[in-house]
C-alpha cells in the first residue's frame, strides 16, 4: 500500500506505511533529544503539556523543513551552505519557539547549545542506527 504525501510530491517521493512509521519514529526521537537538550542547558525537567507542543513544532521543523532546504541546496551544489543556514534557522526556531518556556539567563546562547547538543545527539543516533540496524533515520541529516 502506497501513500502519498503531498509535501513530497514535488519530489516525487512516495512513502508506504512503514516509511511513515519510521519518520513518527524519527520524530518521536527528535523530541526526546531536544527535551534532553533543553534539559540539561536549563536544568529543569519537568514537562507540561504546552512545552510538549513547542517541542513537537521544533521536531517538526528539524524533521522536515532542514533536510528540504538541504536537499534544495545539495541540487544546486551548495550543500555545505545550506546545512549552515539550515542550522541557523534552527537556532532561530529553539529561539522563539522552545527557550520562551526556559529559565535562562540568555536566551540566544540557550538556543544556540540546545540546537549544537540536539544536532550532535542526533548525528550519534543516525550514526549507531545506520551502524547497527542499517537503518538511516528518514528525512533527518
């Protein structure tokens, strides 16, 4: 069974069931990573259900906005600069959408060390689960 997804018909992509299992799964993960790295900057764990939300549209945007605009970049032979800017709008995005819940000092410099710690964690599980399960995490880096 096939489905198709319109974001990813200008691709010409076409996902089955698993795909898309595997891309919640990814998103699930993203999640994790950036909780945990807004954990550690802010030093507080707790989670409320309105954070949850910023979290989740911070994981949306890193699962399927970046690797677009780094797809769109590799096309054009700009790929390392695209990965830059696709960095900085992340760093944008913990900004105004995740660090408004966090209790720091300041705000850009939480931003940018949620989005190095979480990039860097993700790279690592891409890595082990390519590694270990050949399995690459979908739409991710």
């Amino acid at each position: 069974m096939k489905i198709r997804i319109r974001q990813y018909e200008s691709y010409g992509v076409v996902m089955d069931a698993s795909d898309i299992i595997l891309l919640c799964v990814t998103i699930l993960i993203v999640i994790v990573v950036f909780y945990m790295s807004a954990a550690i900057v802010a030093q507080d764990w707790a989670m409320t259900p309105p954070y949850f939300l910023r979290l989740l549209a911070v994981s949306l945007v890193f699962a399927f906005v970046v690797p677009m605009v780094s797809d769109l970049g590799r096309d054009q032979g700009l790929a390392n600069l695209m990965l830059l800017l696709s960095f900085v709008f992340l760093i944008v995005v913990v900004r105004f959408v995740m660090v408004e819940e966090l209790a720091v000092p300041d705000d850009w410099l939480a931003s940018i060390v949620i989005s190095l710690i979480g990039v860097s964690l993700i790279f690592i599980i891409e890595a082990l689960s390519d590694h270990l399960f050949d399995l690459g995490l979908p739409s991710v880096v």
